[in-house]
C-alpha cells in the first residue's frame, strides 16, 4: 500500500474512520502491531519486501545494477511450485522496478509504455489495455483497476492448477490523490484522507469479490505499507515517521491475534514462513519474530543516513562521522543525546556493512 503510514488507521489511534475495512480485517488477521518500515521511498519498500535485507547507503538494490537472479522472497516460493508476478499500476519502467522484478523471475503487469527491443529481460509482461482501465492520472490506474487485473490473472492460474504468488503495489494514495468519482464520501482530489478511504475501499471491494472465487479459502493474503507518507521530523531520523501497518489475513489454521514485538518490514516473509512451517534456505537477514532467539530491533535508513534501534537505544551512522547514539522514548518521540555505545555501534555497522559486502560481491545471488 502506497504511503500507508501506520496513523492512518483506527487501529493506531486515528479518529477520522478513514479505514474502516482495514480496522476490520486488523481483528481478523495476524497483526504486526510495531513493524517499521526501513526507509523513505517505494523501492525501499520493495527491497525490504522482496529481499529481507537491511537497506544499504544510496540507493535501493532495486535501482542499482547487477541485480538480477538474487536470492528473493519470490524465489523461495518459486522452489515450491508457485508462479511469481508483479502487479503495479503506474509504468514500471519508473525506478527500474519492471528490471529488477523481470529479472529476478516475476511477470510483470503495469500500465506502461510497449514493449521495445531493450526490454527482453522482463519475460513476460502484460500491459494494461485501455478498455481494462475506468481511472487513471500522472501515477497510474485506480487501485481497483488494479485489483481486477490481479483477479483476472489469478483466476486463470487457478483454472491451470498453478499456485501464485503475486506481488501488488498501489499508487491511488499519492499526490494528486485522485480516484473515481462516487465511490466514497471524499471528493477526488481534496487530499490524503480522501486517497487513504479510497484505498481502504478498493481493498474492501477486491476482499468482497475474492472471497466467491474458489481460490480464496487456499489464499493468504499480507496487507503492508511500502513506507509511510511523511519523513521528514524534528529528528536526524524521526522513528515516528516509519511506523507502518501490517497483517496476514486468512492464514488457515492461525487464528487472529497480534505481534506486540517491535521489528523490522525485513521480517514480515520470515515470520509468514515460519508461520507456514516452511524450511528453506536464504541469505535474507530477516527473522520470524515469534522464534525464542529473536532479539527485537529495527533498520531505519535515509538516502546516506542509517539508524539502528534496539531496547531504547538508536545508533545514527553517516558519512565521515564516527557513530552517534541516542535514547528514544516511543511514548514522545523524544530522541537524547548520550554517551556513543561502541557495542551498538559495532553491532549497527556490522548489519549495515555486511549487507552491502553480499550484494557487491554477488552473495545475494541464488
């Protein structure tokens, strides 16, 4: 979900109902009470989401080169059988998200511009027709035309007995925050409640139509921002802008409940296949947050600064600076100055510098 800070929701303590549906399926689901998201833009997310990897300094692997045949989230469910797609409304040509997921095994679906020569590493790529579209501005198709396209491609995969797992990106809660007329009691265009109701709605109308297709009760289904909408705070990082909400719904067997645990997006796959009871090999540094030795702390990244949090204490890294600590308060957001803690420097470095290491020297290839 585009921009989909963690206040948003009644659930987190907002009183404007913008999320009725996902207030609703936050008491259904399994529900990450205090994940973080690990930067400031969508390919951050998208790193996080499909890699498990802290963020490295400048720019996402998803713009950086050589990034193909990595060891992704999509690759794990790929040794099990499953076809791995990439739905996004907008053109993913943008921030090379069409290479990086075309070239680590996803179909890709998008509203983008025809294909050309350059573009034979993206395998298969279907791009959204016209007559499939009701709404579309500068970032792309509505949501709910975004939805149907998933619909219509996992209904044809369920026809050919293939399990799927797709990888979904909106973008209807992005400035201009426009959307079809009629569908909510916002008018288009006066905001972010009203691009925040209409994402919530789309999400309530896609779940209304999937729960009558006969692959809904074998189907999980996570709902999770890509980062929140603001960044920007009265700290060097402010921790508050980087609280995102996250569930799964319809995990057979799992009844709802909440992970009280402050993590990391990183985690989020990790704890699915643990909760799945999946065995399987990776170099993604995430962990299931409900194992005995998970140590609770969160990766939090600017375009050159990187924080690391654990108990109450954050660690800044930037450029040509030795390490700054700091005591953060979650009740105020009040972060103190205080005396360098080297052990949770060394520990914050080691994270950081050891993610960068395996993606240059190619040990984050399958």
């Amino acid at each position: 979900m585009e921009s989909f800070s963690a206040d948003y929701m009644g659930t987190f303590g907002n009183t404007q109902k913008l999320t009725p549906v996902l207030d609703s399926l936050a008491k259904e689901s399994i529900l990450f009470e205090r994940m973080y998201a690990t930067g400031t833009r969508t390919v951050r997310g998208m790193e996080a989401l499909s890699l498990a990897v802290p963020p490295t300094p400048g720019n996402s692997i998803v713009r950086r080169s050589n990034n193909a045949n990595l060891s992704t989230i999509g690759s794990i469910f790929s040794k099990r059988g499953y076809s791995t797609g990439f739905f996004y409304g907008g053109d993913g040509y943008f921030d090379n998200m069409n290479q990086f997921f075309g070239s680590n095994g996803y179909d890709i679906t998008d509203r983008g511009r025809k294909l050309t020569m350059g573009d034979a590493y993206l395998g298969k790529r279907t791009i959204l027709t016209d007559s499939e579209v009701s709404f579309e501005n500068a970032w792309g198709v509505s949501d709910g035309d975004l939805f149907a396209a998933v619909i219509r491609d996992a209904d044809k995969r369920h026809s050919l007995k293939t399990p799927f797992y797709d990888f979904v990106m909106t973008t209807s809660n992005h400035r201009p925050f426009t959307y079809p007329k009629g569908k909510i009691d916002i008018p288009p265009g006066t905001g972010r409640e009203g691009a925040v109701k209409y994402t919530d709605y789309a999400i309530g109308e896609f779940l209304r139509q999937v729960r009558k297709k006969p692959w809904f009760s074998n189907t999980v289904f996570i709902f999770v921002a890509d980062h929140c909408a603001e960044s920007a705070g009265k700290n060097e990082i402010d921790i508050s802008r980087y609280h995102i909400p996250a569930m799964i719904y319809n995990l057979n067997g799992q009844p709802p409940s909440i992970i009280p645990s402050l993590c990391s997006q990183i985690d989020l796959y990790p704890t699915l296949f643990g909760l799945l009871k999946w065995d399987f090999e990776s170099n993604n540094f995430g962990m299931d947050v409900r194992s005995p030795g998970y140590r609770p702390r969160i990766l939090l990244g600017t375009y050159q600064k990187l924080g690391y949090l654990r108990s109450d204490t954050l660690v800044v890294l930037s450029p040509r600076k030795p390490p700054q600590s700091y005591l953060y308060d979650f009740k105020t957001n009040i972060q103190t100055s205080e005396k360098s803690s080297e052990t949770l420097g060394r520990e914050a470095i080691s994270y950081y510098q050891s993610a960068y290491y395996l993606f240059r020297t190619g040990g984050l290839k399958k």
